[in-house]
C-alpha cells in the first residue's frame, strides 16, 4: 500500500522577505506515524523537484523534525519530488495535502493533484488534508461535477490563528472562509493551535500543525483497523 503526499514548491510572499513553504512538522509528524507502519511514501509537488521549507518551520528542538531532517532517504525525497505527471492515483489508498502559507498559492489551483485526488477518492481511496494544505481540496471536482468538499465536515487553519500569526496581509485569501463558500460544513477547536482534527467518510482534516499526527493516527485506523 502507498500514501502520496502533497506539497508546495512557492516559497515567496508578497511583501516579506522571509521565505514561506513547506511547514515542516505537517509533514516530519505524518511521515513518523506511517514510517512506523512500513508504508511506502512518495512525495509530490505542482513543478516536482525541490520541497522549500519554511524558515519559520525549522525547529530542529522538535524530535522528530531532527530526526528526519537528518535522514537522507528522507532529504532526498524532500529535493527530488514527483510531478503530477509522474503519478499513477490507482498506486494510492490516501493522499495528503501538507501546509505550510506556500500551499495557498500553488496547491490551491492546481489542476493535475485535483484530478489525482478525485481519482484516489472515487475508487473507494482516502483523501487528508492539513492546516494550510486543505486548499488543496477546495477545487476538486468529482466525475459528476460536484465539489468534493461541498456538504462535507472538515477543518482547517482557521481565521483566527491567521489572525494571530500576523500575516493576513500576506495571503491571497482566508482559508476558513474559502471553505465555507465552498459549501463545507467548517468546524474547529474553541482554542486556536490546539490539536484538532474533523472526519467525513474517507476525508480526513487537521485543523494546524499540531494535528498532523493525528490526522496520520486516524488514517492508519481507518485504513487498516475497519
């Protein structure tokens, strides 16, 4: 069994001169939790190639972020991405959107990973998101033409902690509220950073970078435990 993981290649904001990208912990935190169930991992990106990390994100005082930023299976990954192009959706039960405020850019309007994760959805796969990375599934359409997320329960980074991490000027839009347009059902934690996940049949979210391994725990059980 294989998991395809997603995640941004854009790396710039508008005005800040900090780098954004991947939010490393959405991905080292995941990866833990299927590595220990041997699952086989390849990681993509809308150009392939080279994963930046956000700055920010870099917290090596984080075990497990040490530990795999460490590991060169696992740095190799991170440079050498799979394009979409490159995927066959019928090689994966699960795919996963990390975060990271690149995400909001590039993973957003990405034609090719919606195909992919309409594709792993319709045959009976799991779709995951986390934090920022469920933008990923705010344009997926399924083979009817209907939304994948509309009248579904999900989460995601919330106005609120956008708010609090002082970058609203920065971001093309409030995820939250992309959401709830969309015609999901958008839950959260009453406390903004608190791990907190939201679960519709075979779509899983995590709410910030915090939940990210138990979006991973509940995926193992849903995939293996059922």
């Amino acid at each position: 069994m294989k998991v395809l993981i997603a995640c941004t290649n854009h790396q710039v904001y508008p005005t800040k001169t900090g780098k954004t990208g991947l939010w490393l912990s959405e991905l080292t935190h995941f990866y833990e939790k299927m590595a220990a169930r041997r699952i086989l991992m390849d990681f993509v990106s809308p150009l392939g190639g080279e994963i930046p990390v956000d700055e920010r994100s870099l917290d090596l005082k984080d075990e497990c972020n040490a530990k795999y930023w460490e590991d060169t299976v696992f740095r190799n990954k991170l440079s050498n991405s799979l394009t979409p192009s490159q995927v066959q959706p019928e090689d994966y039960r699960l795919i996963y959107f990390t975060g990271g405020h690149g995400a909001l850019w590039d993973l957003t309007e990405n034609k090719e990973l919606q195909e992919i994760t309409a594709k792993i959805y319709e045959r009976n796969g799991m779709v995951s998101a986390v934090c920022h990375g469920v933008c990923g599934l705010l344009n997926v359409r399924l083979s009817d033409g209907s939304w994948l997320i509309s009248d579904k329960y999900l989460t995601g980074f919330s106005n609120i902690e956008e708010a609090l991490m002082r970058f609203v000027s920065e971001v093309p839009f409030y995820l939250e509220d992309k959401l709830k347009e969309r015609g999901a059902h958008y839950t959260k934690a009453m406390i903004p950073f608190v791990e907190y996940i939201e679960m519709d049949e075979r779509l899983i979210t995590g709410q910030n970078p915090n939940s990210a391994r138990k979006v991973a725990s509940k995926a193992l059980e849903e995939l293996f435990e059922k």
